[in-house]
C-alpha cells in the first residue's frame, strides 16, 4: 500500500473509533480528535498552519484533519477544503462533521473523506 494511501486510512480508520457525544465547546471534540489521532503513531500538530490565513486543525503526517461543528454549509466548507489542499501541505483530507455533510471523494484534487460522528453511533441527523 502506498505511504500515503496507508497514512489516509490509519487516521480514518482511527477516526471511525470515535464514540463522542454532541460537544458544548469545540475544543472538548478537538481533545477527543487528537486523542484517537494519537493512536496512529503518526506525527501529529494542532492548529498547524499551511499558508497565511490558512489554519487546518490537525495535521497528521500528510493527512490534514477539519473538525466542524453543527450545521455546516456545503460551499463554505468545501472552499475551506480547497484552500488546504491548494497549500500544497496535505496530501489528503478528512473533516470530521457531527452532523452529515455529503461532499465529493476529492476537494482541490486530493482525496476527501468524511467521518460523522453521529452516523458512528447509527443515528441520520
């Protein structure tokens, strides 16, 4: 498996472990996101910048890692996306929703997965 295919599945694969309620504060679902990060054994930076007013949540070897909370508008997040995989600092994405989001398998030309924490306990919202 290629390096990065393999670093992309690890951190969804570790991703997918999450079992986290709905969060009050953004930074209690960043702890839980880092803590199951961790588990990769990849290197990992919080708040890593990728360019000037470029800011991902979590970079993960080559993975970069956006956590959002609640309704989120699909443009909006996409564009955020896009200006990540622009960087040229992440070789492939995932967001991490509490809510569905339906995005397509690619965003800037680098590989795109979602994780949604509700759907990780059986529920649609």
């Amino acid at each position: 498996m290629d390096g990065a295919v393999s670093q992309l599945a690890a951190v969804e694969t570790a991703l997918r472990t999450l079992r986290a309620p709905l969060q009050f504060q953004e930074n209690a679902l960043h702890a839980l996101v880092a803590q199951a990060l961790e588990k990769t054994g990849l290197p990992l930076e919080h708040e890593k910048k990728l360019a000037p007013r470029c800011r991902i949540d979590f970079l993960c070897g080559a993975v970069g890692v956006e956590v959002k909370r609640g309704p989120q508008q699909k443009s909006r997040v996409l564009d955020q996306l896009r200006r990540y995989a622009a960087s040229g600092g992440v070789g492939s994405l995932v967001l991490v929703t509490e809510r569905n989001l339906d995005l397509p398998d690619t965003a800037g030309g680098v590989p795109l997965r979602t994780v949604c924490l509700s759907r990780l306990w059986g529920i649609a919202l």
